[in-house]
C-alpha cells in the first residue's frame, strides 16, 4: 500500500484520481501543512511505498518505520532525504528531474523583470498616492549570470537569451554543448559574480553549497546588480543578504525559498529593494500535475532510482 504525505499531492483530485486507480488502498495526507516527525512517522506506519514532498526522511524516520522500502518523490529537490540513512536501511529513492523546470524558470523571469523595474515598491506606493518614476534597466541589454545549470537552469538561461541577455553560467557539471548550442559562456564563480548583472541561482543545497553566497561572495557583485534564489533557502546567508541590501552592496533581491520557512526576520522581509514569495516556483497547475505523475511512476519504475552510494 501507499502512503502519500505531500499536502500538495493530497489535495490534487486529479492526481487522487490516478493514484487511486493503481493503488485503491491509498492514504493521503487529511491536513494542509508539512508532517513533522512523530506525525510523519504515524502517517507512514504500514505502509511500503511513499510519496514524500517536503517532509524530512531521516535515520530516525526510516528505524521507525522499518516496513518502509520505497519513496518516491515529488517535486525535484532531495536536500530533505538523508540518502545515506536510506541506503542503511534498505530504502529506495526515486525521484524525476526537471518536471518542474518551466514553473521554476518563469516565476525567475518574473523576479528578475520586478527588481529590475521596482514593480513591488512602485505597486505600493501608487497605492499609497505617491507618484514616482525611477528608471529602471531591461533584461535585453543585461548579462545575467546562472549558477547551477542543470534544467532549471538551462531553461532560465534559454528564456534570458530569448529577451536577448548575455548569459553567463557556472556549473561543477560541464555542460558544453549547452552552452555551444544557446552561446551561454562558462566562467569561474568569481567572474560570474563580478560581471553580471543578475545572478540567477539554481543549485542544490548540500554540504558543498551551504551559505555559497556570503557576504564576500555579495561583497564581489556589482553595487547595481541583482540577486534571485529559487532554488533551496540555506544557499544564501540570509543575514548576510539583509546587510548587503541595507548598505547598498548590492542593488537588490529576490527569494521564493528561505533557510527556516516561514521566515521571521521581518526586516529583511520588509527592505524595499527585497522581493519575497513563499516557496511558490513550483506551484502552477500544470507543474503540480507533472510533479504527481512523476512520483506516481516512480512507485513502479525502476529506471527512476537513485543511485544510492555505498
């Protein structure tokens, strides 16, 4: 039987629909929020196969439920999986990337096109009955810089190039005939900082991308240039970021992805040149399908496994 502890998948009728029609015995999630530990564990007892949103899998879950031998995954990021405890305890991980690219992507663009043209604080104070016109930079002469090229990535990349932006890329990964085929330039994270005038983040968070983006790491961008984070909260040092925005180093930000969600550090929520949203780049009604049906395969596809290190 399947346990489904995504609230995002419970409360999809449709994905329902489909789930219950391969596996009638199904249980979904009855509440609209993360199950946490001694919850998630009482949700899962019983159960063989998983379907796991953003609920931490841990050493401590996977003992608790030893009937447990399969998760498959919605959504794209594994930081909240400990793979390694997994393969301790004989679970297997499956996952689909890039089902979520297109959403991701465009609600970047969309970041990228508020800071640039103040839409959020313009937006209020029209509200307020002040009239202001600052002048603002288009995304066709900027050169925007992605870290972390995979599908999200690339896809943001493919759209800059689209509005005609000079796309700059750093990656771990190479990605050569990407960049040959969507004339992306590979260059080092100090040049990429340096040079660009939006820095566009799509990495995952671990143990080697942890705080990447510090405050030297803010202190190399330019005084004008932008920063957008709809990858992993925990990739940017948060506190760090609100004194570059407060001081000027850095010309703005976004984040739809925070260290601790919900965030509470209200002054940094509250900076004019800051952008907030809440974990929403995968929230469209066509990635939330493409989300479900994946992790619904991945209930019976092999291919869809995890190499698990050993």
């Amino acid at each position: 039987m399947v346990a489904v502890a995504s609230r995002s998948f419970s409360r999809n009728a449709t994905l329902r629909a489909e789930l219950l029609q391969r596996y009638p015995g199904a249980r979904f999630n009855p509440t609209d929020r993360v199950l946490r530990r001694d919850e998630l564990v009482d949700f899962l007892r019983g159960r063989e196969k998983a379907i796991t949103g953003l609920e931490t899998l841990d050493a401590a879950v996977f003992s608790a439920v030893p009937e447990l031998r399969l998760v498959s995954k919605y959504g794209v990021g594994l930081d909240t999986i400990d793979l390694d405890a997994a393969r301790r305890h004989g679970v297997a991980i499956r996952w689909t990337p890039g089902v979520n690219r297109q959403a991701v992507a465009e609600l970047t663009i969309a970041m990228v096109l508020a800071l640039s043209r103040q839409l959020v604080p313009l937006a209020r104070e029209i509200g307020e009955g002040i009239w202001r016109q600052p002048v603002g930079r288009q995304l066709s002469s900027a050169i925007v810089g992605i870290l972390g090229c995979g599908q999200i990535g690339q896809q943001v990349a493919r759209i800059c190039r689209a509005f005609g932006s000079t796309v700059l890329a750093h990656d771990i990964v190479p990605y050569d005939e990407f960049y040959r085929a969507n004339a992306v330039t590979p260059v080092t994270l100090a040049h990429l900082l340096r040079e660009s005038d939006f820095v566009s983040i799509h990495v995952p968070l671990n143990a080697t991308t942890r705080n990447l983006i510090g405050a030297r790491e803010l202190k190399a961008m330019k005084p004008t240039a932008f920063l957008v984070n709809t990858a992993r909260g925990g990739i940017v040092d948060e506190h760090a970021l609100k004194q570059a925005l407060i001081s000027g180093e850095i010309g703005g930000a976004a984040a739809d992805v925070f260290n601790v969600e919900p965030p509470s550090d209200r002054e940094l929520l509250t900076l004019p040149n800051f952008v907030a949203t809440p974990h929403i780049g995968a929230s469209t009604s066509e990635a939330a399908l493409a989300m479900g049906r994946a992790a619904i395969e991945g209930l019976d596809d092999p291919s869809r496994e995890i190499a698990l290190a050993t």
